[in-house]
C-alpha cells in the first residue's frame, strides 16, 4: 500500500481528535478519561504552531489520515531547551502495518532539523509494541514511574525511553 507522509493542517483536526478519543477510551496510550473537544483540539493545535512544533500525518491514497506524531517541550525551564517529548498514534484499524515506525523516522529526522538534542518518549509499560519500535529505532529505556496513572481500574507504571540526536552542532547556554 502507498502512504503519504507530510505535514497535518487544521483540516486534519477532525481526524486527529478521532485518533485521540479512541486511544482514550479503549487504551493506555493516554492517561486521560473524557473524549476530547473540538475546541480543545484547536488550542492544541495552536499551541503547537506557536511552539514551531511539526504535527506529521501519514495518510492513505483516499488523502485519510491513518495516524500522526508531534512532540513537544519536555519541561519549561530554559535548560531543557534541546529536549522534546514526543508521540505518535495510529488508527486502531491500521496498527500492525509499520505505520508508527515511518512516523517515529520522520519525527526523529524534524528534531534533528530544528537542533534539538534529546527525544522522549513516555510509553504505559504494558505497550510493549510501542517500547520494541522506540528499541529499533534507537531509544534506550532510562526510566520508570511506578503507578505513574490510574486507569481502567488499575495502577499504570510509565517508562521513559530516550534518543540522544547528534545535534545541535554548537549547543548554547540562556
């Protein structure tokens, strides 16, 4: 099957929303317990255009989005700069087909491109297939907080895989 990697705009917002209600609904993928809004959606969105953050989508040849990945600051102190957490979701009727990998490729090469330094990926435990993808791709597994969420009437263990990128060239402090 051909796929089409590329940026997602504001049209793809009701897709991604779909994309996001249902890992929160029927997964660990998100440790969150109501569907999220429309409106909800549009201040994410532009708080990922504000931050110069990608949102990249792989779509089908029908132009349907079958899933996407971002990333965001890890934390908001200046020193952590260089570092940026990331995520991918795909369509749960197309997981299985090699989709994540092509997003975590391309959301590794985009923080290559913008300088950043360090990725992390915060992964459920219980996800294995996503911790075995990161573990291809050269993520190295740094940490785990236990009973992190709670969820599905369970304690949720949230593990920490990273990437450390060849970049910046030339790293400043301020």
């Amino acid at each position: 099957m051909e796929y089409c990697i590329r940026p997602c705009t504001e049209k793809q917002l009701p897709e991604i929303l779909d994309i996001f209600n249902d890992a929160i609904l029927n997964s660990t993928a998100l440790y969150d317990y109501k569907p999220r809004t429309a409106e909800s959606m549009r201040f994410w969105y532009a708080a990922k255009q504000a931050g110069n953050y990608p949102i990249i989508g792989i779509f089908n040849a029908d132009d349907t989005l079958l899933g996407f990945t971002s990333y965001g600051s890890f934390r908001n102190w200046p020193a952590y700069k260089y570092s940026v957490e990331h995520s991918i979701y795909i369509r749960s009727d197309y997981r299985g087909n090699g989709l994540g990998r092509l997003l975590l490729k391309e959301i590794v090469k985009s923080a290559e491109e913008q300088d950043y330094h360090v990725m992390i990926g915060g992964i459920d435990a219980s996800n294995i297939v996503s911790i075995r993808l990161h573990e291809k791709e050269g993520f190295e597994f740094c940490g785990k907080i236990r009973h992190a969420g709670y969820k599905f009437g369970r304690w949720l263990d949230l593990s920490f895989y990273q990437k450390i990128l060849q970049t910046p060239e030339y790293p400043k402090e301020g």
